[in-house]
C-alpha cells in the first residue's frame, strides 16, 4: 500500500499515464491489464478511450488542474503531485501532443486559457507553501530524467517501485505517442 495521493496534471499532460504507473506497482493484477491494454491496437487512434478502461488504484485522486475550481480547494488535498507545465519546453511538448489527442485542448483559446491556469496553480502552490511534488512535463519525455523522478516519487508517497517495470511502461508510452503523432500526421 501507499500514501493517498493527488496527482494534478494539464488536459494532455500524462497525468493518467502517470497515475497508471503507481497503480500497476501497488496492483499485480491491475498491472497486467494496463500493460493488456497497452500492447492492444484496438484503442489505436482512441488515446482517451483507451484511458477509460484503466482502473486505477483508490489511493489516487487524478484531476485536471482545470476542475480545481479555487485555488484554495488546493489545501485539502492529500500528497500533491504536480505535473508542472513552466518552460517553453513543457509548453512545446503540449502543443504537440494536442496533433494526435482528441480533446478540447485542440482549441487555440481553451488551451491558452487552460495552460495559463495550470502555470498560475503551480505559482500558487510555491507561495502558499502547499507541499506537493513537482513532476515536470519535459521530464515524460527523458527517459533517464523520468526514472528518475518516478523513484523520488515513490519516496514521496511511500510507493516500492521496479524500475524495470517503470522502463517497460515509459518505453511504450513514446512509442504509442509517436505511433499517434505517425497515424494523425499520415490521416491528413
């Protein structure tokens, strides 16, 4: 078992894939259905769809930066982990993403509106003084620097973690990015 936690992520910004690697170490059998899934071609072109079917573990609170609708809900929560979107860097990765994803990031407006949000929540947290980790976005993208970050992560929330386990779901997680980004690119 692990802490409760909250895992609070930008629309496209790996939240879910984040909360699936916490459930599939503190779940065997979870485990197995997500990496099921992940090798599975039907959900391809369906990311969100695919997400659906996971079911993730009790202890983790998943939200959208965008439904936490004051700033000062922030203070309930449990063992905050931020997937923070600060850099130029985080931003690209984003804006990349919403090429392949379906959802109303894809609106010029609402991701602005929403990126902006999600950077004033992180501003936020650093001046309240919430503790909360910080998982930087760029960091999905780097596998050294990803591992990394997942195994203070699991110090964090008193998680045990295989890094094998974590290699193998980050190792499909960008290829079934750049699968999506290969298919999207090729559809039009």
């Amino acid at each position: 078992m692990f802490d409760p936690c909250s895992i609070i992520y930008i629309s496209s910004g790996g939240g879910n894939f984040l909360a699936q690697i916490l459930t599939a170490h503190a779940d065997k059998e979870r485990m197995n259905q997500i990496l099921d899934t992940q090798n599975n071609n039907e959900y391809d072109g369906r990311w969100t769809t695919k997400e659906e079917v996971f079911k993730l573990h009790n202890n983790i609170d998943l939200g959208v930066s965008s439904n936490v609708t004051k700033f000062e809900h922030l203070h309930a929560k449990n063992n905050i982990i931020f997937i923070s979107a600060q850099t130029p860097e985080d931003k690209q990765r984003l804006e990349w993403r919403q090429t392949f994803l379906d959802n109303n990031m894809a609106d010029p407006l609402i991701f602005k509106v929403r990126y902006q949000y999600h950077y004033e929540m992180k501003n936020y947290l650093d001046r309240s003084g919430i503790p909360y980790f910080d998982m930087p976005l760029n960091y999905f993208f780097n596998k050294s620097l990803f591992l990394e970050k997942v195994s203070e992560l699991a110090d964090y929330i008193k998680l045990n973690v295989d890094q094998n386990l974590t290699k193998i779901m980050h190792q499909k997680w960008i290829e079934q990015n750049i699968k999506e980004f290969e298919r999207r690119k090729n559809d039009n």
